[in-house]
C-alpha cells in the first residue's frame, strides 16, 4: 500500500487506487466521502460505481491517510490496495466524488471483473513472463499514453479510447484462429487490464496475464537496470509522466489539447505555450488562439506574481487529442 518515503519540500501526497467489489449502495456513500474530502483538503476525482471504486486524489498527508482509513472502514474495502507517489504542488485543483455506470469504461455488457480476470503477474516476475517468445504483449492504454512510454516489444493497438479495444481486439489478426494464444496486458495502473483480461476470458481465452499493479508498480519496484519499460509513463494529474521510483518525468501538457508532449514537440516550431502544439496546430481558429494567447498571458503574469492560476477548460478540443483524458472518465483516475 505505498510505502514511497516522502522527498524533501514535497507535502502533498498522492494515491491511485480502484478495487472492483459488488456496491449496491454506492450512491449513498457519495455525499459522506465528498464531505471527507473537502474537510481534508483533498482534492481529485473519485468514482463509484455498481462494480466498485476507482480514483486518484491528493492533498496533505494527513488527509489522504484520513479519506483512505474511511474507505476501509467499509468491510468490503477492507483491503484496497493504493500506490503513492509525492509532489511539491498541488496535482489537482478540483474534486469531483461522481455516480458512474462503471468505474472505468469499456461498454461490454455482462463482463463481470469481480468474477473472473486473467492471471496476475507480479512486476518482479513480468519481465521473465514477456520474454517468452510465444507471449503477445497488448498495450491497452490510448495513443497519447503509449507515444511517451511502454514496454519493449509491446503491441500498441492505436486506440484514442478504451472503449475502441474490444473491437481492436476482434479484428487483431494474431488473436483471430481456433488456437487462443498467450496474452500478457498491462495498463498504468492496473485497473484497465482488469477489465481487459476479464473480456479474454469471456472469449474464450484460456491464458491471459496481467501486471500486477500496472506500469506505476513495475516503475516502483523494478529497478532501472533491469528494466524492459522504455520512457516515460503518462500520468492522470499535474505531474504528466513518471519514470523508475515513480519520479516526475519531463513530459509536459500542450494546455491547449492536453497532449503529453516530449521535447521534440516543444522545440517544433508548431509549438507555442499554451496556445498550440504539433497535435492541434491546425485545428485552432484564429480566435481561439488570439483567447489561449490571453489566457497563457495571464497563467504567466500569475505565475510572476507568485499566485496559481487554474485556468478555464476549452470549449473545443483536437479530435484526435486525449481531450484532457476525455472527461468520460475524469482527469485523475487510476488507469
């Protein structure tokens, strides 16, 4: 349950977590958890569901630690499992507690997680498992998240949502014939992978893995030189993307699309702060820019002043952008 010992001149704590777990009630546990969070200072995005809970909040210490013990005073919470990670600024600015259908989207009626899922595989037995030549190793995240980071020999399906995978998964020719082969999946942080497993196993596969605690624990505990993750990991919060020990990474957010953008993008001469990057340039009206310029004018003149400024989310977004993680599922949720 974390354990990541705090660096210096970093206060605020951040904790992924999801647990999928039959909550009947779920819509009576809201306004109690809201009421928490706000008392606590903790802020970020938490969603219940019929089928569990799923988020990643933050705030100080003491008020993380407090929502935490009151989500396992739930019997049937008893034991979720959460992943901790530190920051010296606020990753969130907002909270949102949300009712959902599912806690994190794929659309598949009757798939069940809490009934059946593929073989979970710790991450200091992934890399002997995804060496396997007869092993098919399925990225399951987005395409932006996949762009900065993912595993030696991954296959990244191309997929601008996680309800697209199930009919990539369909058409996949490697997973088409009477004989099922071996899948390994793997997601930031567990929870996609989940659901994605449990959709093999509906059709009839007999051997799929998963990473155990996603791509956020592998970095934690696997270290660097014996690594097979290549990049950077992208993040659901201010941080962007993470690297081993689960260190802030050196991706940043176009603010005006919210694609991850590496250095390359930032040098393109596409890229203008806060206005455009090389995913959006040309899906801007000369209005929009003339208002993102204001806009980055005014998170700089704050910034000078020693003031944050939070800004105002864009009416339109890039097509193909992750659109501020398609709101569907909120901005800061476990993935």
């Amino acid at each position: 349950m974390g354990g990541i010992i705090p660096p210096v001149n970093a206060p605020y704590l951040t904790a992924a977590l999801y647990k999928f777990v039959d909550l009947p009630d779920h819509a009576a546990l809201r306004e109690p958890l809201h009421a928490l969070c706000e008392a606590q200072r903790v802020k970020g995005t938490l969603l219940l569901a019929r089928e569990g809970i799923n988020g990643t909040i933050a705030g100080p210490e003491a008020g993380v630690r407090a929502v935490l013990a009151h989500l396992r005073g739930d019997a049937r919470l008893a034991d979720l499992q959460h992943k901790e990670a530190w920051a010296d600024a606020p990753p969130f600015h907002r909270l949102k507690v949300r009712l959902k259908r599912e806690i994190v989207t794929l659309g598949v009626p009757g798939l069940d997680p809490t009934k059946t899922v593929g073989q979970y595989v710790k991450p200091a037995d992934w890399n002997a498992l995804i060496a396997q030549p007869d092993v098919l190793l399925i990225d399951t995240r987005n395409d932006y998240e996949v762009k900065i980071g993912t595993f030696e020999g991954a296959i990244d399906p191309g997929i601008r949502s996680f309800t697209e995978l199930p009919a990539w998964l369909e058409q996949h020719a490697a997973l088409q014939g009477e004989r099922k082969p071996r899948v390994a999946m793997f997601c930031t942080g567990g929870i996609r992978c989940e659901k994605s497993t449990a959709l093999l196993k509906m059709r009839g596969f007999d051997e799929v893995y998963h990473l155990e605690g996603g791509i956020l624990k592998y970095l934690e505990e696997v270290p660097p030189e014996q690594s097979r993750w290549q990049g950077e990991c992208f993040v659901f919060d201010e941080r962007v993307s993470v690297g081993h020990g689960l260190q802030p990474g050196a991706s940043a957010l176009c603010r005006s699309c919210r694609w991850p953008l590496t250095d390359e993008d930032r040098r393109s001469p596409l890229f203008q702060a806060g206005v455009s990057c090389p995913h959006c340039h040309d899906q801007r009206s000369d209005e929009e820019r003339e208002r993102l310029a204001e806009r980055q004018r005014q998170v700089e003149l704050a910034r000078r002043r020693g003031q944050q400024h939070i800004g105002t989310p864009m009416a339109t977004q890039a097509p193909s952008a992750p659109a501020a993680t398609q709101a569907k599922d909120a901005s800061s949720i476990s993935r």
